[in-house]
C-alpha cells in the first residue's frame, strides 16, 4: 500500500455504541415482521477485508461483526445498508433457517425493503487506508 493513503482508524468507542443501538433498533423492527421473536444477538467490531458486515451462526449461537474501519470511513452509508443487511439475514435465519432460504433470496429482500433499507448485496466503497485480512 502507498505511503500517501493514511491508514483509516477505526470507530470510537462512541460510534461502536451507535452502532449496537441501531442493530437492536432494526431487530426490533424485524420483530414485527416475522413470526420468530428476535433477541438481540451479540455485536463485534473484529471483522477485517472488504465486507463491512458478516452474520455468523454456530450450533445455536448467532452474532453479528462489522468491519471498523469500513464503519469509520463510510459511518452513515453503513448505518443505513450493513446494519439492516446483516439484521435481515438474522432474522431470516431464524424465520426459515439459512438451509432453506438463498442468502440474498427473495426472502431477505423481502425483508430488506419492508425495513427500509436498499435490497442491494454489496456495496462498492473505495477502501483504500483499510486494513486486509
């Protein structure tokens, strides 16, 4: 990487608040749009790469990582897209579960656009200065 791209840093402490706060603000709207109650899942900031957000599931365990340095590069975009993405493959999971349903199928467009949220997979940010895995 060029000397001439300073390195992002990641979020404060401040904004990772934020951050959990609107993804229990989308679970909660997720709520009243599937049949399963949703609890808020866990949410860590260790996710590093391209991917500004990532759903896991392990055994009956489910949390959500975001990328803090994409986060603090491009705050309100991924207030706005990765909360509401990776809250609607939660709450898709454990509406239908991820064996029966595509990731980015119909169902979670579905969801997508009834939380408000643009149903587009990815997003196209420039990224230099993040660090890679």
């Amino acid at each position: 990487m060029s000397s001439s791209c300073p390195m992002v840093e990641p979020i404060t402490p401040a904004q990772q608040l934020q951050v959990v706060e609107q993804t229990e603000i989308y679970i909660e709207r997720a709520n009243a749009l599937v049949t399963r109650e949703l609890i808020p899942v866990p949410v860590l900031f260790d996710l590093k790469g391209q991917a500004s957000g990532m759903y896991h599931v392990q055994g009956r365990r489910r949390w959500i990582r975001y990328n803090p340095y994409i986060f603090a590069k491009y705050f309100a975009d991924n207030l706005a897209r990765a909360v509401p993405h990776e809250v609607a493959h939660y709450a898709i999971d454990m509406e239908y579960g991820f064996s029966k349903t595509a990731p980015h199928g119909k169902e979670w467009r579905r969801l997508m656009t009834e939380l408000g949220a643009d149903p587009q997979r990815t997003s196209n940010y420039d990224l230099a200065g993040i660090p890679v895995r």
